[in-house]
C-alpha cells in the first residue's frame, strides 16, 4: 500500500508542469522579496527625501492611543493599546505591486517576441485554371467544369 502511494506520488510530481509550478512559485517569491527590497531600500529613500524625509514605512495615522508626534511605526505599534492605520506601509505594497505588473507584461511581452510565429495553414483548395473556382487541392478534374488538373 505505501509503495503503491509512493508510485502516485512520484507520477503526479515528476510530472512535468508540476515542477514547472513549484519553480514558478519559489522564482516568484524570491523575486517578490527583490522587487520589494527595490521599492523600500532603492526606490522610495530619495522619493522620500524629495518629499521633506519622509518615510514611507513610518506613515500611520494613530486611531486610538497616545503616540508622540515622530514616533516610528514599530515603537508606536510596541505601545499598549495603541491602534494605528499604516497607510504608508500599504502605499508601499501598491507600488511593489505595480511595478511586479509592469515587469511581468514585459517578460511576457519579450517571451512572446521569441516565440516563432505560427506556420501559415497550407491552402486548402487551388483555383481551376480554366473556370476560376475553387476546387479541392488534390483534385485532378474539376468538379465546375470538367477539365483536367
Ligand atoms: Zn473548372
């Protein structure tokens, strides 16, 4: 019975598209951490500074407690009873999110481009030379006027 479950599960893993999902998956998360490491650390930073040194993952607003004007969202969060809306950490997640997307239609794009594109379907009908319709392409005679191919 086990050798038999273990057969099962040899066939659905080695099966090919299933490999291709666990690599998916593991790339996808992997790069997921890159792209939010380039927002937080890369991009945001000078963003920030533009903006009078604002930054981004501090941006809250205090719905219930008393928190000092300043106060970094860890600390604020590390007081009793504090409750705290982390819209600047959610504002980060939208521009990960966004700029995932838009490397994403370009990968697409790019694997597409080096796809060859379809062969054309051979014709399935020629024209008769001598009354112009469209007859089967391996016919000898047309079927119109008589004459042979
Ligand atoms: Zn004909």
């Amino acid at each position: 019975m086990f050798t038999g479950f273990f057969k099962e599960f040899k066939n659905f893993a080695v099966r090919g598209n299933v490999i291709d999902l666990a690599v998916g998956l593991i790339m996808g998360a992997a790069f997921g951490k890159i792209i939010s490491s380039l927002v937080a650390d890369i991009i945001m930073p000078p963003i920030g500074l533009l903006l009078g040194g604002t930054d981004f993952a501090n941006l809250y607003v205090v719905l219930k407690g008393d928190v000092p004007v300043g106060t970094a969202l860890a600390d604020a969060k590390a007081i009793a009873g504090v409750v705290t809306l982390n819209y600047g950490v959610f504002l980060l997640a939208i521009i990960d999110f966004i700029i995932v997307a838009f490397i994403m239609f370009l990968l697409v794009k790019w694997i597409n481009s080096l796809k060859p594109p379809a062969p054309a379907a051979p014709p399935a009908t020629k024209e008769c030379p001598f009354c112009r319709s469209a007859v089967h392409i391996e016919a000898k005679r047309c079927p119109h006027c008589t004459s042979q191919l």
